[in-house]
C-alpha cells in the first residue's frame, strides 16, 4: 500500500476482486481487466465516472460518509471492511512517537501464561512473539520469543506442514495483521516486514495485494502434529490492557473431546517451567548482549524440552 494514496490503493484492490456476475450485471464478451470497471463502480454507487476515478488516483481524498458507504456496498465489503475503508478516508493523525523497545508484558498476562494449562503467547501489534508459555511452543515450534508469526508462516516449511490449512489461516493472519494496523503502516517495522515477505513469497504479496481485512474472532485451527497426531482446536485472541497494542493468544479443545485428550498428551510430554518473555537487557558497546554474546536484535531462545 502506497503512503500517499491507501484509499485509492484500497478501492482499486477491492474492485478487481467483485465481478460482474456478483453483482447480476451482465457480462459482454472477454474483459480486459479483472473485476469490475470503474464506470460500473460509479454507475452502482451513484457518483460520476470521473469523481470515482479521482478517488482512485488520490486526486480526492475527503469522499462523503454515504459516498463511502455507496462504495461499501458495491464492493460487498462487510463491516469490518467498510470501518477500516472509512478510517482511511479519515484524515490521518500526528505521527505518534513509537518505543524502540519491546512493549513489556504486564505481569498478570505473565501470570495467566504460567497457570492456564493451555497453550497460550503474546504478541505484539506487529505479530512478534514477546512471550510463550512451554505448551505453546511444545504445539508449535515457531511460537518463542523473537519469532514473527507472519514470518513463520510463509518462510517456514515446517509451518506449512503442521497446518492442515495452511493458506487459509497464513491468509487471515495477514487480513487480522492489516485490520491491527489500522492506516499507521509507516511504522519501519512494519516496512521492513512486508518487504521482507514481499520479496521472499509469492504467495504473500498475493494476499498482502489483496487488502483483507479481518477481525480477531475465535477460529477453528486443524494441525497435524507429529507427537500427538491430528488435532482440532480453535485459537481464541484477546487484547492486552495498555497502549502497546499487545494480544494474548491461546489454543483450545472442546471439553472431553479426543482433541482434548491428544493435548493433555503433548502438555505430559513437555517440561514445564515458566514462561518465555522478552526482557531489557544491558548491552555492551558492541551493542551485544553481555550473556549471550548475540547481536542486540537477537533474544534468547527456550531451552529444548525432552
């Protein structure tokens, strides 16, 4: 999404993915571009061809709530889509001053990682893992400190392979990320991110393109796990008191189902010990960490479980 024109970017995406037979238009002979015309978004929304066009170019930024809306419905966007196309419409705050340290985890969301007895990790707004319980990590091996979940999920084969449905859940994890981001996508973070992924996977900048947006809900997760075989859980995902941006996230079964049982194996299976969590360390003038010797960048990693 380019800085100076996300709302043009946005509604161009949009309207590539609606066809003409979504809408019962009638359709003429092949068509040079996907999705639909501008001058069938206009002519459905009610404006003229070349307001619509000058939104798109970002000639325009300041469209009507009920124009927003008109376009809304004519993209078939749903309401999650339709907020988040109003807040881009939106004139965009001051620049806010962001922490170039990790967002600590507050001590309760520590607690509540170390007594759940489920698998559970927190993130941050940018998908980091800033802190795992061991059953977390005993689930799925990407799930420790340091570790991005976006990253994981399309650069690492191993993730593909524990993912009964992998496209699908990588997929909403890139429309949930979006939709947490709200327009504040210049954080360099953020930057360096996409465009690492962006140009590490195809399938990635297929779905980043897109511009889903998602949000958090409970969602039924299928793994084929290789101590514990086929499991069917559901991830639910809670937001963190505090301005941070932070996301407690943990996997269940339904009570008394074999998925249940099948965890409670992995959780005998694991060591148990306290949870992982990004702390502040002192740093040598090397910028290194004065225990490990690793780069400033670098966290420590679990011990490996027996």
């Amino acid at each position: 999404m380019s800085e100076e024109n996300r709302l043009g970017d946005y509604l161009r995406a949009r309207r590539e993915l609606v066809t003409p037979d979504d809408l019962g238009l009638p359709s003429h002979g092949v068509r040079r571009v996907p999705g639909l015309r501008r001058e069938e978004v206009a002519l459905l929304a009610g404006i003229s061809s070349d307001y619509y066009l000058r939104l798109e170019q970002g000639r325009d930024r300041n469209p009507s709530a009920q124009v927003l809306d008109a376009l809304a419905r004519v993209l078939l966007l749903d309401d999650t889509a339709t907020a988040y196309l109003h807040q881009l419409a939106a004139p965009r705050p001051r620049t806010r001053r962001r922490p170039s340290r990790r967002p600590a985890v507050p001590p309760a969301t520590t607690q509540l990682l170390e007594s759940v007895g489920l698998p559970a990790f927190v993130t941050d707004r940018t998908l980091d893992v800033i802190a795992a319980n061991p059953l977390a990590t005993a689930l799925v091996p990407t799930v420790r400190v340091g570790e991005n979940r976006l990253r994981s999920f399309f650069l690492d084969p191993a993730e593909r392979d524990l993912h009964a449905d992998w496209a699908a859940t990588a997929a909403q994890c890139v429309a949930v990320f979006r939709r947490r981001l709200g327009t504040d996508v210049d954080d360099p973070r953020v930057v360096r991110l996409v465009g690492e992924l962006s140009l590490a996977s195809a399938e990635f900048r297929k779905v980043w393109a897109r511009h889903d947006v998602r949000p958090v809900v409970d969602k039924p997760i299928r793994m084929n796990h290789p101590l514990v075989g086929e499991l069917s859980l559901t991830l639910s995902k809670l937001d963190v008191d505090g301005p941070d941006g932070l996301a407690l996230a943990a996997y269940h079964a339904a009570p008394g189902s074999q998925d249940a049982e099948r965890l409670a194996l992995l959780a005998s299976l694991t060591t148990t010990g306290p949870a992982r969590r990004a702390e502040p360390v002192r740093r040598e003038a090397s910028g290194a960490d004065p225990r490990t010797g690793r780069p400033e960048n670098r966290l420590d990693r679990p011990r490996r479980t027996t």
